[in-house]
C-alpha cells in the first residue's frame, strides 16, 4: 500500500488540530470528533497541550483514504516551538498549510510558506472557519497572492459565509472563469502548455488541465487552495480527494541500503527511548545493526529491538519497516534527533531550516535538594529538543537553557513541574551574541617544553570563514603522524572549546586547522605494565588544546554579533508618526514606508533583544490595530560596549587556574602523574 507523510502547519489557532481530528473522523477512524477547547484532541496528548489547548510537541496518527496510508503530522503553530515544525520538514512528501478565514494570513503563516517553498515540499492550503462570523474566502485569497505566493490555483467557491451553514463547491475545468485563472497560472511553469494555449486553447482538455495541475502541485510549483470548516466538515471531502490526487507518493527503494532520519525521540513509560524515525530508502527490521551518522560524521551503531508503525489511527508492532514509512523504532541507545540512520540518502535536506534560539535564561531548583532532578529532567528535555542546548556552569551551580520565547518557557516550567515534581525558578531572558574571529591567529605548544605538562605536541591556526559556514577543523599534518584516537581528541575539544569565545559566546564561522603535532608512543616497563607516565593518551590531546585554541583565538581576536530580526509592521496611516520614532529608539532600521490601502507598511531590521518590547508597546502604539510579524534574519556586529557572557569552563584564557583546574580534577580522578 502507498504512504503519504503529510504535516498540517498554521499559525497558532487557525485550526490544524481540528483539522486533523475532522479527517481522522471523516476517514473513519475515530467516532467522534475531540475538541481543542475540552482537551479532547487525539494528537495533543500531553496534559499541558490539553491544559493550555496548543500543540507543543508534533505527534504522528495514520488514516487511509483511497487505498493510501497518509501518516499526518499535526504540529505546534506557536512560533516558541518552530523547532519542532523543523524537525518534522525533513520527513514530509507534502502539507497542508491552514489560513483562517476570519484573522487572513498571519506571521507565522508567512514564515511557515517561505521554508515550505523554499524546501519546494508539496503544498495544499485549507481556508478554515469559514463557519465563524467575519469569514471572507475572496479576502483570505487576496491575502494569500500578496503575502504568501500568487502561485495558488482556488479549487472551491464559498456560500452563506459567516455561518453555520456555510459550505463549499468544487470548480471544475468546464467554468470559464475557473479554466482562465488555471491556464494562466500553469503556463508560468510550463512552456509547451503556454505555446499551447496561445495556439489553440480550445484544443486544451480538461484532462491535460488536470494532469499538469496535479503535476505542478507534486513539485511544488503551484499550490491548490480548498476551504470549509474543520468543525463544521465542509468542504474537508473536496481536500481529501487533493491529498489522493495532488500529492506524490514518497520515493526511496525498499531493496536499496537502508536508510533514515530521526526526527523525534521520546521516552517510553519504563524509561526506554523511542525514536521516531522517516525511512527514506530499504527495509529495516528488528535486529538489524544500523550505522548512525552526526552531522555527516560516524556516531556510532545502533541494534533495533522493536519497531512501532502507524495503522488506522493507532500503534501496531512489525518486524520491519520499509522506505517512505515512518516509525518508532527501540533499542537505539544514544541516538539524537537529526542523526541519519544507514547510509544518508541522496539529496538529504538541510539538517535546519529555522535559526536557532537567540534567548537564554538559567533555571534553578526552588529546593536546592533537587538541583540532581533538575539536570536530570532538563537532560531528558534537551533529548527532545536539543536547541535547549543545557549549559551546565560548576562554579556558580547554575544551568542555563537556550529560549525562542517567553511562552517556551512557561511550557518547560510547567513540564518539569507536572511530570518531573520539580519546581523551578526562572531568572530572566538574556540574548545569545555569537563571536567571529576578526583575523588570523596560530599557537602552537611541545610536549614537555616552555611549562607544557602534557605529552602533546599541538599547534593550531584559526581563521574566519563565510558567514553561515559555522566551524570547519582541518589537518595540515599527516594522519599518520598521530593514532586517530588523538585527531578525534583535538577536533572534538575544538567543537567543544569554542562554544565559549574570548567574550564567553559561542564562535562560529571560522577554520581551525592542526599545524604541529607530537606524541609519546605506548611505553611499558620490563613486566609489559602500560605506563602513563611515559605514554601519551587522548587526555592530553584535550587538555591541552583549549590552552592552543584560546591563544591562537585571543591572537586573532573576535566581534561579537548580535541577533537580528527582520520585521513587517502594518499599521493605519494616522499612527506612523507616532511609530516610526519608537522604531528609532528600540534601535531599529525600517525601509519604507510603503503606502498600502488607507495604512502604511514598514519593512526593516530590529534587534532581537527589543522585539518584546515592539510587541509590548504596539498595541497602545496604534490602539490595537498594528500588526507585526518577526523572524530571524542574521547577526550584526555589535556597536559600543561588547557584551559579556560568563564562562562555565575552568578558562583556558587563565593559564594558570586552568593547570591548577586540570591538576584538581586529574588528581580527583586518582589520574595524577
């Protein structure tokens, strides 16, 4: 049987959960439709997401239509949790993207349709609530032209708006109107089409019509728009006969290597991990030892113990799994979302399509006798969402997790408290800068010479790199100069070390290169006792690279960036006067205005640090009728006094608290020389 891994994605309260509950229902496998109001969702499980009636984490549910398996995605609107709508991207053959026919297109609409284009993924939208009073399906599609993609092809008409009984009918080739708006938009994407069209558009069939259109849709090109009401049902049949018609089945060869991604890794009820896993080519079956590969690097082998696979609306245990099927996989171990199973498949999407955090705040046990849960539960979180990005500081007990919004934190407030009985206490959000090097930098050090009580010989040159190139470690030695162990010490403590730079950010976008390197072979005495003393090991390599890496950073020197959001604000004409000097202070730089209907639009960049601020202040700003949507858009390099972050390593830029740490820590391990 074919499969559809199909995501459904919206602005936060558009409807998707809904949405997803009516075809659930509609195709049969649930008898009665939940409600996002009472927590009776099928897909929002957690007692928060019930609690606070948003989808917090993405959850998978199968239904069959037209002898097709779509295993439906619903997953958070909420821009706090656009990390979880990222993971899932990668695994989608298509979405559906829901717009409210009553709020239009929203920001976060906008962003979600940007990376949905841009990744060229299968795209139907469904105009909802066209139940509720101030409903207008003409309104929403004109919004949709101007700030999604004119590529949209309208496939119903609406009637009695507004209404309980407001319902939908499907237009067909045979309307005039209809066939001229498609013509036109398909012959943006097909020559031979517009060559024909131009020559004889009589001579066009309905049928060749069709077939180009569900062709364009399949990549991507054009994107079919359906309407209706998910409480309500209409219109959810003529969307479901486009998910059938318009969306491609996914590829992948079931006698091909296997292969597959890991989106999603949770928690069983005995403490085992469950990995959620996209099969993107061959079969993987219970017993099966994969390969796991980490930012395209070797992280080790996984044996499957048990595979999980979606089937009408529930769990059903299986021996194997084959390509274009999604499915919970046991026995994986240290797996982590983003790794890649099997040999990685050809034309692999971008590990990240979202930016990273750009907040931070430290967390704290109310009860100091549970700062052991505390690490404990944030440990298990970070596995569900590794831009947590847990950063553990010894000296001052304290441990800072990585933010998108202030809601994100309330969520992980309450999760630690009602599923770990740890109450915690929030300090507030803080930026996360990021440090470039300025220049050119080179350190080297020899084992047992100039203070070096190491036996390793390092030297490393640091560089700048392109923006967005992130951290690249190369080697001007010969691999054989060293055992690999050692290579593999360096490189990972250069990954590690540089998540603080010489103004405690993380450093990105440079080079790092070995230039020098020295060891002790393995050396034993007369009994054939290996001695360590004598011998170089791994320990040495990281322990003495964060000393090379900081000199040759501290001789290069670093900026420190900070984030930047691009924003569009949309605002009446009488307020812009009022606007644009806040802009001003709040440090941003619009472009415009742009005059659009009786307001105006302003376009520009505004630093992330002041876009809760915008937020705050807009209402009063335009007495409620501003509207304001931000992402992130790059790092700009800060102007005046350089932020600080405090460091949570023993500082490799203090030569000697830095031996006296190593020397404590070595003597505590009983590894003293």
């Amino acid at each position: 049987m074919q499969s559809l891994n199909l995501g459904i994605l919206a602005h936060v309260d558009a409807g998707k959960t809904s949405l997803t509950e009516r075809l659930l229902y509609t195709a049969g496998v649930i008898d009665e439709i939940g409600s996002v109001d009472d927590g009776s969702t099928t897909t929002d499980s957690l007692a928060l997401e019930r609690q606070r009636g948003i989808t917090i984490k993405s959850a998978v549910v199968s239904f069959t239509v037209g002898g097709r398996t779509v295993n439906l995605i619903d997953t958070p609107g909420h821009p706090d949790f656009i990390a979880e709508v990222e993971r899932v991207l990668g695994v989608l053959d298509g979405a559906v993207l829901v717009v409210s026919a009553v709020e239009g297109v929203q920001p976060q609409t906008r962003i979600l349709m940007r990376t949905l284009r841009r990744l060229r993924i299968p795209t139907l939208l469904f105009v909802n609530k066209l139940d509720r009073r101030g409903a207008d399906l003409d309104r929403t599609l004109d919004q949709i032209r101007t700030r999604l993609t004119p590529d949209v092809v309208p496939m119903v008409t609406a009637s009695h708006q507004g209404t309980r009984g407001a319902a939908t009918v499907p237009r067909s080739t045979g309307d005039p109107a209809f066939r001229a708006g498609l013509l036109e938009t398909l012959a943006e994407h097909d020559d031979a089409l517009l060559t024909a069209w131009v020559d004889d558009e009589a001579a066009l069939s309905g049928d060749r019509l069709c077939a180009a259109l569900a062709g364009q849709s399949t990549r991507g090109l054009v994107h079919p728009v359906y309407a209706g009401s998910a409480v309500t049902g209409a219109g959810v049949d003529a969307l479901v006969a486009g998910l059938q018609e318009l969306l491609p089945a996914p590829g992948g060869d079931p006698e091909g290597p296997p292969s597959g991604s890991v989106f999603k890794v949770e928690r069983g009820p005995a403490g085992e991990r469950i990995t959620y896993v996209r099969v993107a080519s061959g079969t993987v079956r219970t017993r099966d030892r994969l390969p796991v590969l980490r930012a395209g690097r070797p992280a080790g082998e996984g044996k499957v113990t048990a595979i999980g696979v979606f089937d009408r609306g529930t769990e059903v245990r299986a021996e194997s799994v084959t390509a274009g099927r999604i499915a919970r996989l046991w026995g994986l171990g240290d797996v982590r979302i983003g790794d890649t199973l099997g040999t990685p498949p050809d034309g692999a999407r971008r590990e990240h399509q979202f930016a990273p955090p750009t907040l931070e705040t430290v967390v704290a046990a109310r009860r100091p006798a549970d700062r052991g849960a505390l690490h404990t539960a944030l440990t298990l979180l970070a596995e569900q969402d590794p831009l947590i990005d847990l950063r553990r500081d010894e000296v001052r007990q304290e441990i800072a997790v990585s933010l998108y919004g202030e809601v994100q934190k309330e969520v992980i407030q309450a999760t630690l408290a009602d599923e770990f009985g740890v109450e915690a206490v929030f300090q507030g959000t803080t930026t996360l800068h990021i440090e470039r090097p300025a220049g050119t930098g080179a350190a080297f050090e020899v084992k047992e010479k100039d203070g070096n009580p190491f036996l390793a010989t390092i030297g490393l040159r640091v560089e700048p790199a392109p923006v967005g190139s992130g951290v690249e470690f190369r080697r001007e030695v010969e691999l054989g100069s060293l055992p690999y162990a050692f290579f593999k010490a360096v490189e990972e403590t250069v990954e590690e070390t540089l998540k603080q730079g010489l103004h405690g950010w993380q450093v990105t976008d440079c080079v790092v290169t070995m230039t020098h390197s020295g060891y002790n072979a393995r050396q034993s005495h007369a009994h054939a006792v290996f001695d360590k003393s004598m011998s170089s090991t791994s320990g040495d390599f990281r322990n003495l690279t964060p000393l090379v890496l900081m000199t040759a950073l501290r001789r290069a020197g670093t900026r420190v960036h900070e984030p930047m959001h691009r924003f569009r604000l949309d605002i009446p004409a009488a307020q812009l006067g009022t606007v644009l000097p806040v802009l001003t202070r709040l440090r941003a730089v619009p472009r415009g205005p742009v005059l659009q209907g009786d307001g105006y639009v302003i376009e520009g960049a505004v630093p992330a640090a002041r876009v809760h601020d915008l937020e705050q202040q807009l209402p009063t700003l335009t007495s409620g009728e501003g509207v304001l949507e931000t992402a992130f858009d790059h790092y700009q390099e800060v102007r005046g006094p350089v932020p600080q972050r405090s460091r949570t390593d023993h500082d490799p830029l203090n030569r000697k608290e830095y031996l006296l740490a190593v020397q404590r820590r070595l003597s505590g391990l009983g590894a003293g020389r």
